[in-house]
C-alpha cells in the first residue's frame, strides 16, 4: 500500500491534508492497486476511524462486464471513533481493483481496520 500525507504505525494510519478546500485538489493518504477480486462476488469496505473534515474512499476499475465502476464514497468525521461499512454488491466489484483513501475537505485523523472483504 502506498502512503502519501499520511504515517503508519502497524495497522494504524495518520492522516492529514491541510490543502486549499476550493481548489477541487484531493489528497490520497492511502493507495493499493490492482487488487485481485473474485468474479460474482459481493464485497464489503470496512474502517474504524476519528478526525476532523470529510474524507472519501473509492474502489473502482473495471467490472467483469468490462464497464468501468467507480464506488467513491465520502464519510464525515467526529472526534469519536466511527464504525462506516460500504457494501458493494457484485455488479459494481472491479476485478482488478483499486482503492484510494483521500480527503474531500480539510481533515485529520486516524484509520484502523481497514479491510476489504468478500461477502459470502
């Protein structure tokens, strides 16, 4: 997994992007690429995590149908820890995923659990 703006502390991830708000310029704190998921699969994203702002996750690329999908997802953040789960029912599950976690807004923050998992 690559990091940018963000530091690792075994499964715990810091993050911080004080970058213009306006500017439409979004962060990536965490980026995986190319991972290998099943074919007719539902998935699950799933993270533990507290901070200020908004950040967003996707996970996109193509689909077994060959359509391109793009399942972003922005999340608000509090001060206390938060559970958040996306589903991701398998018409819309790339098969080579990617997943970025980025800001949407000013934030910080910490994320752990973080987990990509197949719904059986």
């Amino acid at each position: 997994m690559k990091l940018t703006n963000a530091n690792r502390d075994g499964t715990l991830f810091t993050f911080e992007d004080n970058s213009n708000p306006n500017s439409n310029v979004y962060t990536d704190f965490l980026v995986q690429n190319n991972i290998p998921l099943k074919r007719n699969t539902a998935y699950q994203l799933s993270f533990s995590v507290r901070g200020t702002g908004t950040i967003v996750t996707y996970v996109y690329g193509n689909s077994s149908s060959g359509k391109y999908v793009d399942n972003g997802h922005w999340w608000g953040l509090t001060n206390q820890w938060q559970e958040f789960q996306q589903y991701l029912p398998p018409e819309s599950v790339p098969l080579n995923a990617n997943f970025n976690f980025r800001s949407a807004t000013n934030c910080s923050g910490e994320v752990t659990n973080l987990k990509l998992t197949p719904v059986e």
